[in-house]
C-alpha cells in the first residue's frame, strides 16, 4: 500500500510527467547521438577487424598495449601537448585584454569588436587555406621578410616552424569568441566597485587585479574549458595545412586516429586512441572546475 502510494505521488504526478515529456527529446538524442556512440567507442577499442571476413573480434587490452609502446603514438602525444599548451593560454591572455580595452567608450569600438569576433565565424578549413597560402615558400609572410631583410623561413616544410602556424591560426580562430565571452562578463560586473577603488586611490592595475579578475572568475572558466576543449579536438587545420607533416611533427592526437581508423582501416586502435583522448579531457576539465572551486 505504501509502495504504490509513493509510485503514485512521485512518478504519476502532473509536473514529473510534463517535465519528463519536456525531457524526453533531449534526453533521446543526447542517448542516441553522445551516450551511445561513446559506450560503442569503448567497446571498439577490445576489438579488431571489423571490415574483416570474420567480423569483429575481441582482442582485450591489446590495443591499448599497442598504444603505450608506440613511438608515433607517443610523439603525437607531445606534440598535442606542445600544440594545447601554447594555444590555450594566448587564446585566453589576449581576448581578456581586448575585451578590457573594449569595454570603455572608445572611438570605433562597435567596429573593433566586429572585427575582431570575424574570425570566430570564418570556415576553420577556409581559414586553413588561407593560411596555407601565407606561409607557403613564395607566399606574403616570406615576401615581407625577404622586403626588410630577413632570410625567408620555410614555414610549412620544417620540423620547427610548421606547428607555430597551426599554433597561430587557432589562436586566431578562437580570438574572437573568447573576446566576446569576456566582455559579457565585464558586463556583469558592478560600476560601484571601481568607483569605491577609485575613491580608495586604486590604481588601475590594482582595479583589474582585485575586482576585474576575481570578478571574472566563473567566465575565465568557462572559457578556459571551452577553448581547452577546441584545441584538443583540432583536425582541420592539421589536415588541410600539413597532413601530419613534416616527420609527424605537426601529427595531432585527433588527426592520428583518422589516420589509424581511414587511412588503415584499424578502427580498434584508432578506437582505443578517441579513449585515451576522452579520458584525458574529462580529467583536465575535472582538475581544472576543482582547481578553481577550491581558491
């Protein structure tokens, strides 16, 4: 008796229905399209040959064995490092800077700030194009250097330069969101706060420092996940600008397992791979909300 009228009361009341229903559809795509092909990636990485006469077969932790004692694997690990690192922090440093410098009353601001999320905008296989153009051997960047006297670099071909490209176009793409993100928290912020530092003889480094940070502290998060997010999944401007290349010293972790899964058609590596790639972003994102739920 006390069983079905708990069920009746909890379940079968008018709100948990409607909010279930208004739930369902959301709830069935996000099953469909994101829970399971992440539970199917899993189960892709204990097996093998899946084009295969046979079909799929298990094969354990193998492939995650083969993972660990990969050299090419391991270099693609650095350099997705290398690549997050010194993308993720301009990504930030700057657009917070600009959005600063923006958010006052200036001449043309309303025109900046257009310019400025442009890019954000712009096709990242476009962008990559351009780019590719750029930096090629008889391309703008090494006419500009050669006209002031500067040995032309070969940017796309060498082991050294390549992945600064990359690095600079992705800062570039994500220049303009972030920018934008950060002047809606600036929004938020009270003008009284900086009238009371004022009053209290603040300078204006004092004013960024104990109000404009502290009160950016739930949007440099959010920006920071998200950019850190768009850069560990980068592929296009890998794909469309060096192919990996060149000696795999541009080869990201995304770009590496399209190569295992439609290059080689060895889609329980490739698989194994997008896990170790999902794990590890889960928990930088995890480290990064606990880092700045506990200051």
């Amino acid at each position: 008796m006390k069983t079905s009228y708990f069920f009746s009361n909890r379940f079968l009341d008018s709100d948990t229905v409607a909010a279930w229903l208004f739930l369902a559809p959301a709830m069935i795509f996000l099953g469909i399209f994101v829970l399971w092909p992440i539970a199917y990636l899993f189960y892709l990485s204990f097996t093998t040959d899946i084009f295969t006469s046979r079909g799929i077969h298990w094969v354990g932790l193998k492939n995650y064995w083969r993972l660990l004692f990969t050299s090419d694997f391991w270099q693609v690990i650095f350099n997705t490092i290398y690549f997050t690192v010194a993308t993720v922090i301009p990504s930030l440093v700057i657009p917070l800077g600009l959005a600063v410098l923006l958010n006052r009353a200036l001449i043309l601001t309303q025109l900046l700030r257009s310019a400025y999320f442009l890019p954000s905008i712009i096709s990242m296989v476009a962008a990559g194009l351009g780019f590719r153009w750029l930096f090629q051997n008889n391309g703008p960047i090494n006419q500009l250097l050669d006209a002031i006297g500067i040995e032309p670099i070969p940017w796309l071909s060498s082991t050294v330069w390549a992945m600064p490209v990359l690095i600079i176009l992705s800062i570039w793409k994500q220049l303009g969101f972030n920018m934008v993100v950060f002047l809606a928290g600036l929004q938020t912020i009270p003008a009284s706060r900086y009238e009371a530092a004022e009053l209290d003889g603040a300078n204006a480094w004092q004013k960024f420092w104990y109000i404009t940070l502290p009160g950016l502290q739930s949007t440099i998060i959010f920006a920071f996940v998200t950019t850190m997010i768009f850069t560990l999944r980068s592929f296009e401007q890998v794909y469309v600008i060096t192919g990996g290349g060149p000696l795999n010293s541009t080869n990201l972790l995304v770009y590496y397992i399209y190569q295992e899964a439609f290059g080689q058609f060895d889609f329980g590596y490739a698989a194994a791979a997008a896990t170790v790639l999902l794990a590890v972003t889960l928990v930088l994102v995890y480290l990064q909300l606990q880092t700045w739920r506990t200051e």
